[in-house]
C-alpha cells in the first residue's frame, strides 16, 4: 500500500493515522513514536471521489495518503524535560520550534522522480499546543527548486518584515512565542506542471473559508488570472511558478492604503459563477458541459474512449475529471 501511488487509507475519526513518524531528540537516538488517531476537525481535503471498492465516503470519513515523517527536536527545555520524563512544559518558552518533514511514502519507497529535478507542492505549517503537527496555520506552494532553497526565501521575507499574510502572522506568533513545530510537508513531485497547478489550486480552494489559511490569492492559475486582473501581472508575462508572492508584496509595497486583497478574492472565490469561469476559461482546459458529459460517460465507457468522443486535450484530462481531482466546483 505506501509504495503504490494511489494507495489511501479511508478513516474516521478515532481510527490510526497512517504516518510512520520518527523523532530525534537532541543528540539521542531516533524512535518511533505511538500512532496517532484522527480528530474531528482533522484538516484535510479529498480529491478521490471513485474507489475501486465501488463504495463512498462516509460522511465522516477522510482520505490520508500512506506518510513518512522525521521529527527533530531542538530546543533545550524540550530535551531537558524528555530526559526528566516531564510531561507538560511552558511551551511559551520555546525558542527553537521542533522541524518536522513529511512526504508522502511511495516518493520514498518507489521513487520516480527527485524533487530537485521537478515541481513540488508544499505546504508549511507552524503552530502550538493541540495544533501539532496537521492543523496549526498553513500556507500551499509550489516550487521548481527545492522546497528548502523556498522556505529560506520566506524566512528572510519574514525577518525583513514582507507584509504577506504567511510572513506577517509567522512574526506575530512568535512574538507571543506560540510556534513550537515547524512542519515542512511535501504534497506532491511531478513534472507536469498542469497537474500541479491544478491540485494547489483544489487544496487553496478547498480550505477558502479556513482561518488558519495564509494564502492571500487563489492556488494554480485562477491565482494568475487574479493577479492579471487586478493590475499586478502584466497579461504577456508568465512568471515562474514560485515568483507570485514576490508579485504580491511589491504590489502591496506601493499600494498599502489599499489594504490586502484576500477579501477580494474570498468575495469572488464564494461566487461559483465567476469560480467555474476562472477554472474552466483557460485555453486547454474543458468546458462545463464536456466536464459533465465525463462524468455521465465514466458509467459505462473507459477514460480512453471518452477522450475520443469529447474532444479532450489528453486521456489524463479526462482520468483526472473521472477520479475526482479536477473540476470540482463544477455541479
């Protein structure tokens, strides 16, 4: 199950995690640390609406993708009170968070490609107490260089005081010291950059109305439709897939009274008219009627002979539409 793919785990609240989690503390030997079980609320957000099982999800059941983590433990009071077997500590008093790395189990176990030669997607994740290590505040990138070379960008961004809603709220929580983990988790490695594109711009619009997101524009391209209508990319320019937070910062470095413009998006992004016309007028992609027709197809005919009778850029497009993965604002 972890070295394949498509290999997931359906799971309730109450039932095992399926994260082989390992964690050094200070200079001691790694261990493994206990399962842990899913809690309501668990952040999460499925992109699989047909199984082979031919069964649905349960109201209350998540999809979670097989994961290995390494967990280091830094900071002095975290190590002092492991080795005297505490329990509890003022973790208002950490100053060096715990880093974890995360990435999926089958990149690890059958690899196909290295993140150092694709396009990764990432998130970042920090927070305190209960929130460790899914549920603190999140921002979602992607990145053609490797995700550590992105997140040193962020941190200096973050220490020359950038006004981006990711490197601001980083700064004020550690100033009230409420950033105990710091957690680096790798979504996805390909070298499509479509596909990916596609699943940033699902994972940022399926947490829209999360508080604890820090994405200030919409994922993938709607992201670079916005910012060409609102004035900040200029309609020839085709930036690279990690230069958008650059974009934005300049933008709100010359225009401050203007406030951020995530409420503008939120407004916008909560109108499914103007969503479908952001994810379905773009050159190459399907229209609203050929995203249906997919779906009633998919009842009787395979990815391959549906790709032939409606005109579809490629058998992927279609197998993507089928599996739930794209297009899902659509009705």
């Amino acid at each position: 199950m972890a070295k394949n793919p498509n290999g997931i785990f359906r799971v309730k609240p109450g039932q095992i995690i399926p994260t082989l989690h390992l964690t050094f503390i200070g200079k001691r030997p790694g261990y493994l640390t206990p399962l842990r079980t899913v809690r309501g609320g668990h952040r999460t957000v499925g992109r699989t609406s047909k199984f082979e099982s031919g069964k649905d999800l349960d109201d209350d059941e998540i999809v979670i993708k097989p994961i290995i983590s390494v967990d280091l433990v830094i900071d002095q009071l975290f190590i002092q009170a492991s080795a005297q077997g505490k329990t509890t500590i003022d973790e208002s008093q950490i100053t060096q968070p715990s880093l974890l790395f995360s990435i999926p189990a089958h990149y690890l176990l059958s690899p196909e490609l290295l993140p150092n030669s694709a396009y990764v997607l990432y998130q970042h994740i920090f927070g305190s107490g209960a929130s460790y290590p899914f549920d603190g505040f999140f921002y979602v990138g992607v990145t053609k260089r490797s995700w550590q070379k992105r997140w040193a960008e962020h941190r200096r961004a973050i220490n020359n005081n950038s006004p981006l809603l990711f490197h601001s709220k980083f700064r004020e929580e550690q100033q009230k010291g409420r950033i105990t983990y710091l957690h680096h988790k790798v979504m996805e490695i390909t070298n499509d950059l479509e596909q990916l594109y596609e699943a940033e711009e699902f994972l940022v619009e399926g947490h829209w109305d999360d508080e604890r997101r820090l994405n200030m524009i919409s994922g993938g391209k709607s992201g670079l439709r916005y910012l060409r209508e609102n004035g900040m990319l200029k309609q020839s320019v085709v930036p690279m897939s990690d230069e958008r937070d650059g974009i934005v910062s300049a933008w709100l470095g010359e225009n401050r009274r203007k406030g951020l413009p995530a409420p503008w998006v939120a407004e916008k992004w909560r109108d499914n008219e103007w969503a479908v016309a952001q994810i379905c007028g773009r050159e190459g992609r399907l229209s609203v009627e050929q995203v249906r027709a997919i779906r009633k197809l998919a009842k009787e005919f395979s990815a391959e002979e549906i790709f032939t009778r409606i005109g579809a850029k490629d058998v992927d497009q279609v197998s993507r539409v089928i599996d739930g993965k794209t297009y899902s604002r659509i009705e």
